[in-house]
C-alpha cells in the first residue's frame, strides 16, 4: 500500500509528449515496425485496455551509471487500436522511499508514429536514449510505461493495465541495476583513477599512465587574490608506489627568482599541495615545485597556528619543463609540473597517522592544490594572483575546511572495492625520472 500510495502521489508529473516540433524520418519509423517481437526481449506481457500489450524490454546487460548515457526499448503489440486521445508515458523510479524519479521524454517512435496512428497487428520498438541523473541514489532504477490521456496527469487518466508485472494502471516493465560506485562525484568530491600505466617523471604527460586519469577544472581564483596571469588545470592519479599530480600553468610572465631547495617558493610563480591523508585537520604535509624545479616540503604537525617542520623530507620526485624562461623582459607561454609523492610521505612525522598505504579503492583523502603568480617586478605575494583546484581566500592557502575530498578509484573509475578474484595484481611505481627531475 505504501508503494501504491506513492506512485498515485507522483502520477501528477505524467508531463506531455514533448517537443512535437521536432521532424522524425519516416525511414527512422518504418525501421522501428518490426515484423516480429525480437528473441532478446525480456517478456512481461502485460495488456492495457484489452486493446494493446506491453510485450517487454529491451536494455543494456550492464548496471547503468549515474550521469552516464544508456538506451531502453519498450515493444508495443498493438491488437485493437486505442485511436486518438491517448499517449505513451514512460517513468524510471528508484527505489520505495526514496526521491530518485525520471519521467521520460517522448521518443522519437512517439513523435514521428504516435498512438492515434497505431493500426492492428502492428510490433512498435519505442527506444528511449536517457541520461540517468547524476544525483541517482537507488541501487535499482524501475522503469514503468502505460498509456494515458492527452492532458491527463494522474493515474485515473491511464489506461488500465491487466494483470502481473502492474501498479496503479502501469506496467513494471524492467528493473535495472544501478552501479553507484562509477556515479560521478558531488562538487567538493573527486575520484582519482589508478594509473593505467608506467609513468616517468619527466615534465611531460605522455606516459600510459596519464591516459584517462583525474583532470581538474580550471582553477578558481582564490577569493580576496587578484588574477593570475592565464589558466591552470591539474590531474591525478595513483598506483602502489606514488601518488602523481601533474600540473599546467598558462604564463606570459613567469617570475621564478628562487632556485633553492627550501627557500620561499610561494612568494613569486610556484605550485603548492597540501594533503591532510586522514582528514582529521590536524597533521598535514605542504609541497611546492617552481618553474626552476625547486622544491619546498614542510610537514605541520597540527595546524598553521604551530609551528611547521621545515626540516622534514618528502622524498618527492619533480620535473618541469618550460614554455619560455625564467628571465624577466621576455615573452613566456607557461610551465608544467609533474610530481610523485612516495606514500609514506602523508604521514609526515607522525607514523601513527591511520591511513592505509598505498590507499585501498574507496578510501577518502583531503588536499588541495594552488597556483601562485607573481608579476614582473612585483615586490610582494599581495602584488601577484592565486587559484586553486577547490577555493580557497586569500588569507589562507592552507584551508584545511576547504580541501577537495579525493576518492581514490580503480582503472575505470570506480570507487568500489574490487572481489578478490576480480583485483589487478599489484602495479610496480614507475616514478624513475629522467635528468630534469629534482629530488629535495
């Protein structure tokens, strides 16, 4: 009674056929009225009416995803015409209890043969391309078909619907698994797929290991900061021995005075990480790479109101390659850093810290990384710009409230942890860098 109830309660969002603008190809519809039922169809056989049957399904074998596109074909049996005044609806739900709810628009088969155009005998494939919404919190997604009546929007306007496989005058014509581990992630929220390849810290992201990994949006200037000089985007991946970030700095103006391990890098042009591993925001690490290939790694043991231990080593390897020079008076394009962190360097000092390394599929990290510019001849931090992967202000670059969560995934993206039997053997790091790389 409980499922009734809330089916007749969203029976009020049965919405029209849609665009009826919209041309459709008379080849498009004479393809979809087929001679026979196809022998892949997962049958329910339901009548409605009396007049038409709702043979079954056609839908992928696959869970579908989350923000990921997928097709479902419903096949119609048309025995005695419902003629005009009648159309197709079509619902996915999720399920019972919970708000996860699709009505589908009109397919193309709906618009380009609608129901008053339905003769005897005829076998309808109506194929509906959907996007399932990426907010979709259901393990299951129902999809529930009928036909009702033009301007109807309940369930007493439907057409009745005989027999098993019904609810509320509509058909239960498939139920689809739902694989929420690959749904994209909730802003603030990142997955970071393991590297699908051998990466070399060179400077340059070409390695197998780069292909299909985490790739930010532009960075955000950072609230209260001015500008930066162009664009930044950063990504991210992972395997047994390092966790890699490579990061691309548009730059005219590349501003780099610092070429010594330790020194103040954040003053003029530099890239800075921060990863608090356990997310407790206490204990995190900070790193930096400049366009010189010098490196900064400092391990704060609480929070910035403590003092930080500059003496600390992160064993991190770096390379960079310049679109230009360091020299001011010059006309420069950019600056690429790459970057592999050992795992053991999140931790810092504190070897209590409970994290799991390497991480495990699922586990759930916070870091954050920020891009400083300073312009030719500028004489303070004040006078350049800054942005990062999540926002931060000005004030604090180290904003442990305002970090991404990271969510460490598999190859393909998926957060899940693998079966035992289904988990890839271990992957060698790869991180032996060239000639260009620098370790602090």
């Amino acid at each position: 009674m409980k499922v009734l109830a809330l089916l007749a309660l969203a029976a009020c969002v049965d919405y029209g056929a849609g665009p009826e603008s919209k041309q459709v190809d008379r080849k498009y519809v004479a393809a979809n009225l087929l001679a026979a039922v196809p022998t892949d169809v997962q049958h329910v056989d339901v009548w409605l009416g009396g007049r038409v049957e709702v043979v079954g399904t056609t839908a992928p074998s696959e869970p579908i995803v989350p923000g990921a596109a997928f097709k479902l074909a419903t096949y119609w049996h048309v025995v005695v015409p419902p003629g005009a005044g009648w159309r197709v609806f079509a619902q996915l739900r999720g399920a019972p209890g919970t708000a996860d709810f699709m009505n589908l628009e009109a397919s193309d088969m709906e618009l380009g043969h609608p129901v008053a155009k339905w003769l005897p005998g005829e076998i309808i494939r109506d194929e509906h391309s959907i996007v399932l919404r990426p907010d979709w919190k259901s393990r299951t997604a129902t999809l529930y078909v009928g036909l009702i009546r033009d301007g109807g929007h309940d369930a007493e306007a439907r057409m009745p619907a005989i027999g098993p496989n019904t609810l509320a005058d509509s058909v239960v014509a498939r139920t689809l698994d739902v694989d929420l581990a690959k749904a994209p992630p909730p802003p603030g929220t990142a997955y970071i797929p393991r590297a699908a390849g051998a990466i070399t810290i060179d400077g340059v992201a070409n390695d197998p290991g780069w292909r299909g990994t985490l790739v930010s949006p532009e960075f955000v200037t950072a609230d209260g900061a001015g500008e930066p000089n162009g664009k930044t985007t950063a990504r991210l991946t992972w395997d047994d021995q390092y966790l890699y970030a490579f990061v691309s700095v548009l730059d005219n103006d590349i501003v780099a005075p610092y070429k010594n391990h330790d020194e103040p890098l954040y003053k003029a042009d530099a890239i800075e990480i921060f990863i608090d591993a356990d997310g407790n925001r206490r204990g995190y690490i900070e790193l930096q790479v400049n366009p010189n290939n010098a490196t900064f790694d400092k391990w704060w043991p609480t929070t910035r109101a403590a003092p930080g231990d500059e003496a600390w080593d992160s064993g991190m390897i770096t390379a960079v390659k310049l679109r230009g020079t360091t020299e001011p008076g010059d006309t420069d394009i950019g600056w690429d850093a790459e970057i592999a962190i050992p795992w053991a360097a999140v931790k810092g000092r504190d070897d209590a810290m409970r994290v799991t390394l390497p991480p495990n599929i699922g586990d759930r990290w916070h870091l954050n990384i920020v891009r400083t510019d300073q312009k030719t001849g500028g004489k303070n931090q004040a006078e350049g710009g800054a942005s990062s992967w999540n926002r931060i202000s000005s004030s604090d670059f180290h904003a442990l409230d305002r970090m991404l969560t990271v969510v460490f995934a598999d190859h393909a993206g998926s957060i899940a942890p693998a079966k035992a039997a289904d988990a890839p053997p271990p992957a060698a790091g790869s991180a032996a860098g060239s000639g260009s790389a620098a370790h602090p």
